[in-house]
C-alpha cells in the first residue's frame, strides 16, 4: 500500500469514529433524528473517502495483473472475400 493509500484509509477511519462522537453527544441532548441529521456530512465524507481508496485499491490490482500476464494472442481477421464471387 502506498502512503495515499494509507491516508485515505486513516482518514475514513477516523471521520467515522467523530461521526459517531458526534451523534452520540447530540443524541444524548436531543432526538436521534436531529444527531444524525447534524453527523450526516461526516459520515458521508467517511464513506466517499472509503470509496475513494478501495477505487484506488481496484485500480492497483489492475495494473498489477496486467503487468504479469503475458501479451494477448491476436485474433486472426476473417478472411476477405474477393470481391466478384458470389454464393
């Protein structure tokens, strides 16, 4: 894993725990609809920062794989047909 990678990761991580401090405090004071309504852009920040790494993640996997494989064999073309000749 790169070091991006790992930040990413962190950073996920870590906006999910405050994500849930904050809803937790604010639920302790009021409704959960309103702790939750207050928290959503941290979770949802968490999330596309998840998102975001296990793109990364993919694309890495990717690359790797197509660096071991060997070159595809081509596909040989159909034949032409010659023009003039008909069935």
């Amino acid at each position: 894993m790169k070091l991006t990678d790992i930040v990413l990761l962190s950073l996920a991580a870590a906006f999910t725990i405050i994500g849930v401090h904050q809803l937790i405090v604010i639920t302790n004071n009021e409704n959960f609809t309103v702790g939750f309504t207050h928290s959503y852009w941290i979770f949802m920040l968490s999330i596309s920062l998840f998102l975001v790494f296990q793109l990364r993640k993919k694309k890495a996997q990717a690359a790797e794989k197509a660096a071991q494989t060997p070159g595809r064999p081509t596909r040989n073309p159909k034949p032409v047909r010659k023009p003039g000749k008909s069935r």
